[in-house]
C-alpha cells in the first residue's frame, strides 16, 4: 500500500492528448496496468485488434480498476459485427434480440462483446406515450456509443495495447472526484430509460459516490415514470439492488430519494412498523455480509424476508376472524405475493420456496413428538431455520426458541428425545370408527301348502 502511494506521488506528471473529442488518459496518469485486466479480456481484445478492429474494455470493469475495487466482469466494446466476431473466436456465440451481444468463451470465464451502437435520432426513434426509447439498437461508432451510456464513469475506454483511457465525457475527473453524473440531459435520459434513476441510486450506494446534484434533481418528479416499465425489467434492477453486497445502502438511498413507494410495494408501510423495520435491515445485513463471503444467497429468501410481515399481518387478520392457522396462512401468502406480482415479475418458481419458508414458522413452535423430527427432514429446513433466526434477532419471537433449534438438529438422538417437550394434545389422534356390527338375516317362516 505505500510503496503504491510512493509510486503515485513520485510519478512525473503526464499529459493527456485529445484525438478527436476523446481526451486520451495515458497510463502513468491513471495507473491501471495491463495486468489487472482479465485473461479472457485480453485475448479478446488483442484478437479483435490483430484482426484490424478496434476494442476496448469498457464500462463497469474501468471504473472500479479507477476505484481500486476488483471488477466483477470485464466486457469489450469494438467496431466488429456480432458476426464478424464469432468468426474470429472459436467459442463464441451471438445472444439477445433487441441487443445482439457476442460470448466469448476461455474456460469458465465468459466475455461479453458488444458492437459500438449510437443513440437514435428524435425524430426517427420509437418511443411510447411517456417517451421510453422502445428501439436503440443501431450501430454506430466509438464516441456515437460513448454517448448513449448512461454515466460518465461508465464511458471510459481502456486500451490494454496502449495502457491508455479514452474519456469522451469527463468520466476519469468525475470518478477521481468520487461523483455519478448521467451523460446529457438528465430529464431527457430518464424519460428515454426509467431505469436509469433506479441505477443511479444502486451504483452511487455500491460504489459509495456522491450522486451529482443535477443527475439527482428531477428523480423526485420523475419516479412515476417507473410504472411503465415492464416487470422483468423492473425486477432484474431490484435483484441487482438487493444482491450488490451493498442492499442496506440502496434501501436506504432508495428512502431518502422517495423511490421505494411501490417499486416493492408494502415496503413503505414494513419500513415504518418497527419490528418490520429492524427484520428487514438484520435480513438485508445479512445478505450483504454473506455476499462479502462469497457465500450463495438465495433471492427466494431475501423476497420471504421483505414480505413477511405481510403475510403475518394478513394472516393475524384471518385468524382473528376465525379461520384455521394452516387456512389462513395459505390465503394471506397468495393474498400478498398477488398484490407483489402486480409490480414485480417475481417467477413462480421462487413462489413455492418463499411459501415452504414461511409454512416452516409456524411448525418451529411444535416441540414434541415426532413432529420436530419431521421437520428436520425438510429439504428447505435450512433455509427456514435461518429464517427464524432473523426473527428472534429482530425480537418478533422469543429467542430460546431459535436456541433450542440450534442445539436440537446436531444433538445426538438420545439428547434429542431428552429435549422433547410433553404432548399438550394439541394433535388429536383420530379415533377409528367401529364397524357396524352385521344384523342376523331375519328368518322368513314358509306359507303353508295348499292343496
């Protein structure tokens, strides 16, 4: 760490040079060498340039190098056809319909190739009534696909050939300067993408970066924009919010922005009870904190997570009103992942592990017989358990039961059938219905016979 910094402060200043309206950032100014960049990127790049293209690593990947964060992926952007691509590479393969992109295979690493594209001109774009870009998918040139990203950190080209950095739009100052700001207009670039508020507040909260004063303005007016958007899309941001390994932050940001009314609806109202409140922020810090681990984190979990107090208070209603438990609670999940739907794609799929998570609560309770050992042989038992732990941290249960939990799924069995609590009969056991006894055939007398 210090003989980096002492390399820093040594280093002879250095100039830039502008070709064209890029301004060209040169290694010993910003620092990012080669070698940081990925194995499968810089086969990438040197095959589409010895093949006379032009390709760079752009995007994400070059403003975290800047921060001195790992990037997650590199992707490539070159004046190459999709096709013109695959020809060069022998496992590659063009995906995607409205943005045919190119996957460049080296082992398991993937690289992600796009084509230069341009922003299509007002007149000929196609857009709906609010004036959300429907079609953007022309190619164009290098600074015509500057243009069209979204932040000026995200459109810095990195040359691994040169070591150089080509800045169209003043990226390099700003991520130096710890600031996001949109490229261009920003009421402009909001109508013609909604999303684009929902990436400011993720990114600016992942990268911990100040959000420019003129990129964040119009977001209050603009967020009913969101409702346009089509579901997938809304919930591929959110899973990308709540998996960042920074979720507490963008929740938080997300609040302070007035953004989360109805972007997971319900959550409002669980952020202003405070066991929702605390239940949520220990779920979110503990996905953040298992994300930083390298752990798998399941979206299924963190959505049962998020909507739980829901379907509690749902099912608290129903109950009340004299339903059975079990019917109850069947009604007040559908009931809440139904309102959910009507704003977020969440698949069906994820539907039976979030309800197999939430049922499981309500057997924790069950300590005697044979019905703690049943439980045990759930294949989500894991998953709900940790469930039940984030409910006794946050005080909504009693946190001798979560104990008891813990120590009774890796005791021994004779320990476990000590820890059985006594039958309160709270299950009754049917009684068999006796068989009818059979009537003894009524004897008919003859009729006399007749002459």
């Amino acid at each position: 760490m210090i003989k980096k910094f002492l390399k820093r402060v040594l280093r002879k200043p250095a100039k830039t040079r502008l070709v064209g309206n890029a301004q060209v950032i040169p290694f010993r100014q910003h620092g990012v060498a080669r070698e940081q960049i990925s194995y499968g990127a810089l086969r990438v790049t040197d095959g589409l340039q010895a093949a006379g293209y032009q390709a760079y690593v752009v995007g994400g990947a070059v403003r975290d190098l800047l921060l001195e964060r790992i990037p997650k992926d590199f992707d490539i952007a070159t004046d190459a056809t999709p096709e013109e691509v695959r020809r060069i590479f022998r496992r590659a393969r063009i995906i995607g319909r409205r943005f045919r992109l190119v996957h460049v295979m080296f082992g398991e690493d993937v690289v992600e190739v796009s084509t230069f594209r341009r922003m299509i001109e007002a007149e000929d774009a196609e857009t709906d009534e609010h004036g959300r870009l429907l079609r953007d998918n022309e190619f164009g040139d290098q600074e015509q696909d500057a243009a069209r990203r979204d932040f000026t950190a995200n459109a810095l080209y990195y040359d691994p050939s040169s070591q150089e950095i080509y800045d169209f739009h003043g990226g390099y100052a700003d991520t130096r300067n710890q600031l996001l700001r949109i490229i261009g207009d920003p009421a402009v670039r909001y109508r013609e993408d909604p999303v684009r508020m929902l990436r400011a507040v993720r990114l600016s909260a992942k990268l911990g970066i100040k959000l420019d004063a003129g990129t964040a303005a119009p977001i209050g007016r603009m967020k009913s924009l969101l409702d346009n958007v089509p579901k997938a899309r809304l919930l591929d941001e959110v899973l990308k919010m709540l998996l960042s390994g920074h979720s507490l932050e963008c929740i938080q940001q997300l609040r302070k922005m007035n953004l989360h009314h109805g972007l997971l609806p319900l959550l409002d109202v669980m952020l202003e009870q405070p066991l929702g409140e605390k239940f949520i922020m220990l779920a979110l810090r503990n996905t953040d904190e298992r994300i930083s681990q390298d752990k798998t984190v399941s979206p299924a979990f963190l959505f049962a997570a998020l909507l739980w107090h829901e379907v509690l208070a749902a099912w608290n209603l129903r109950v009340r009103q004299g339903i059975r438990p079990v019917v109850a609670m069947h009604e007040a999940m559908d009931e809440v992942l139904g309102k959910q739907r009507a704003q977020l794609a969440i698949p069906h799929r994820q539907d039976a592990v979030m309800k197999e998570i939430w049922l499981m609560q309500q057997r924790f309770e069950q300590r005697s017989g044979q019905r703690p050992f049943r439980l045990l042989e759930q294949p989500r038992f894991r998953a709900a358990f940790d469930f039940l732990l984030l409910r006794c941290a946050s005080g909504e249960v009693d946190d001798q039961l979560g104990l008891w939990w813990d120590e009774f799924q890796d005791a021994a069995t004779e320990r476990q059938i000590e820890m059985l609590q006594p039958d309160t009969g709270g299950e009754k056991k049917r009684r068999r219905r006796k068989p009818r006894k059979k009537s003894a055939p009524e004897t008919v007398e003859p009729l006399p016979a007749v002459d």
